[in-house]
C-alpha cells in the first residue's frame, strides 16, 4: 500500500496508485497525481493541481489552486539537512525545523527544478526549467538558472517565447 | 500492468517491469530501460539505446539508434506547461501545442540534464550531466552547464578527459 | 523482487521495498533509504546513513558513516557515458573505467545535486542543493552552483544561515 492516510478529494486522479508514496496530505479536487511522487504528510494540494511524474513534494509544502508542478521536481524544508545529529545519534521529528514552502494559485514550477526551503513562489508566478529557486518569487514574475533570477513578468515571457530566439531566455 | 500497448522489439531489456510506467511507445531492438523511467505514447526509441534510471521521456520524443539517456534525465515538450486554462478549466490533449525533440544517433546525455521543448541533439553530440539545454545542439559538438554551452567537439571532449583537469570542464 | 543480493545490517530500514531497485551493495547499521531509490552492486553505504527518495548510487560509490543524500541525487562513474561502443556492439562490463566515488564522515549532499564520476567529498562538506560537482570537495567545506564552488566552511554555513540573506548564497 503506498497510499495512506491521505484526504483525496473527489475527481482527483493518479494515475499509478502502485507508483507513488504518498502518506498523510492532502489532495484537492480534480487534481492529477503522476508516477514515482513522494509527498509527504502535512503537504497540501489545491484544486485542479498537476503533479508530474518523478517529484518530490516534502512537508510543509502548500500548494494553491491550479498549479503546475513539472518532472523531477524537488521541494525541500530543512536548510541544514544531516542525517544525524553532533552527537552521533539518529535526527528524529524534534531535532530539525521545518521552513514553509507556499505556492500560489497557477503557478507553473519547470522540469529538474529545485525549490530551497522557506521560499514563497506567488500567484502566477513560472520557475523555468533546471532553476534552483533561493529567493522569493513575485507574483506573476518568471525567474530561470542557478540561482534562478528573474528574467521578465511570465506574461512578457509568454510573448517572448512567440518570438525566437529569446524564448530560450524566458525557459532555461 | 505498467507496460501499456508498447512495441518493444526483439532483444529489448527492461531490468524491472514493475518499475517503469511506458504507455504507446516504441522500444527498438537490443535498447535497455532502467528502472524508474517513464516513457509517454508517441515517443520512439532506436535499436541498441540505453535509458538509465529515473528519466522522463514525453510525447514528441525520438531517439535515433544507439542513444545514451542518463539517470534523471528529463525531457519537455509543452514552453508553456499550466495545469488549467485561462478559464481554469483542466487542460486537455488539444490545449497545448507539442514541441518534439529528436536526438541523433550516438549521442550521450548526462545525468540530470534537462531538455527544453523543441531542441535537436544532433549525431554523435554529448550533453554535460547536470547541463540545460536549450538550443539546438550540433553533431559532435560537446555541451554543459545552465544555459548549455559548446566546450568543443565531442572528440576533443574524449582527449581533454584524458589529461587532468579539463575532463572537469567537459563534462560539468 | 526489488532487493536482491543485498548486505543489510541490523537496524536499516527501507521504508518501500517494492519501491526500490537495490542488489549487490552494502547498507550499514541503522541507515535510512526512501523510495525511488538505486543502488547499484558493489556499492558501500555505511552506518546512520540517509538515502533519500529518488536519489541514484551507482557502482563505485562509497558513503562513510552519517553520511546525508538529499532527494534526486545523481552519481556518475562513468566520464564517457555511451550506450554503445564504437562497432555498434552494446557496451558491456569490460568496455568501460568505472571512477569510484568517495563521501567522508558526516557530509551532506543536498537535493538535485550531481556528483561526476571520481571525486572525494571531505567528512563534514556540505553540496548545495542543485550543484554539479566537477572536482573534490574537502573537509568541511560547502560548495554550491554548476559547476560548484566553495563558499566557506560548511560550519560559516550554518552561522550565515542564521543571519538572513546569505543563506540563500549558502545552500542554492
């Protein structure tokens, strides 16, 4: 069984129940779940969301209505991750803090993104593909590369990517 | 069942059916697909190519013969993924436009590497792990890093990896 | 079956074992290893590992003990990856060099990051989230970006990241 103890709203959909880890969270409504997910308890989907296959979604992750999350996706909350603590002995729940990702409603997250813990990516907003997002993104601004920068208003990208070469800009 | 109305030719290997979630594609002969790989409906596959584990390859895909895929490739054909339309309504089959990418025979791409929509990875052409690639990339050519850039021919690549510190430059 | 050949001290948990793919290698006492995970024969993980969802360790690859893999790490052991060699005929175990990678004590490797094939990464080092690591990193030290440098001590690390903005320089 690797789906468990999660809240699935009606009409949301995975597509490989065998394929995927989830546990604890939340689905909303109409949502599309892809193959080899992970999310983990206590994250939070919204409505009409899509979650493409190979991504990792880790507590503390909330996701707004009608997001795109793309291919091999990872999200992450602990900024100082270890396996174990200074004394040797196993990290367990209490012995790290987690730092809140919160994504607003349709924003679109690229391929082999990155997402650094705490950050707010805000309504709109589009994460090119490859990007390791460290800061903050406005809304309906669209950032790209490592560390990933704005590079235009995901409405400007949009036309840009109508128009050649600059396309490459707006999605890398 | 998650090897779905796939032509998979003679001598084809996957190493773990129950593993891999590959739907209306075209596995050539002698090719070998790791585990974890998803493989989407219209994507062709040449003979005697290697897919490693983790990659994604989506519709509008096409391998020539003897391809090399590596680990967490990811692959892309929507410029503008969304989850919803303007309306917020889902988005279906015909409400996006698919950008196919086509790799040519012999060529290599290195782990973690991501493929923006519409590109041509030409013959013989080797993609840096962890690289970004979006522009068209010439036969032999050798390319790395976010955006992906030309470092040399893929020859030349071979030679500098043979003496010391540039092998670091090739394949980063 | 998807554990096959294993050497698993007491203590180590997988937490899916219909969603890994591991045989041949060494899980030391108390490790941790998630799902859509490899791990490849002849690979050594030591004790109070974590392995984390969707990462891949290939042959070669020796972990110490304590040892922190983020989520969607890939190693490499091969510079001259190809799925075939140059008469055509598929490549075997004999037609390639497999460069060993070693990770000391203690060091964390964050999520999305890249390891090319023979570096050391010292006991204690932090890799950033989305790097590509070309060369050795040592002891104690962070590295970030593509490729990736060092930024200070993995211990300045930790102080910066408690003190605003340069946190974001720290792990990205």
């Amino acid at each position: 069984m690797t789906v468990k103890n999660c809240l699935i709203a009606r009409g949301a959909l995975i597509y490989q129940h065998d394929l995927v880890n989830l546990y604890g969270c939340e689905i909303g409504a109409d949502s599309r779940i892809g193959p080899f997910v992970e999310i983990q308890e206590g994250c939070v989907i919204g409505e009409r969301c899509k979650i493409s296959s190979h991504s990792f979604l880790c507590e503390g992750v909330t996701l707004e209505d009608e997001v795109f999350v793309g291919h091999g996706v990872m999200f992450t909350n602990d900024r100082h991750p270890a396996s174990t603590n200074a004394d040797g002995s196993l990290k367990d729940a209490q012995d790290w803090t987690c730092e809140r990702t919160h994504v607003g409603r349709g924003a679109a997250i690229g391929s082999n993104a990155t997402i650094l813990p705490g950050v707010t990516i805000g309504k709109g907003a589009v994460v090119g593909a490859g990007a390791v997002v460290t800061h903050d993104v406005p809304e309906n601004t669209t950032v790209i590369g490592v560390p990933a920068r704005a590079v235009g208003t995901a409405k400007a990208g949009a036309k840009a990517a109508r128009h050649g070469d600059a396309q490459h800009k707006v999605m890398s």
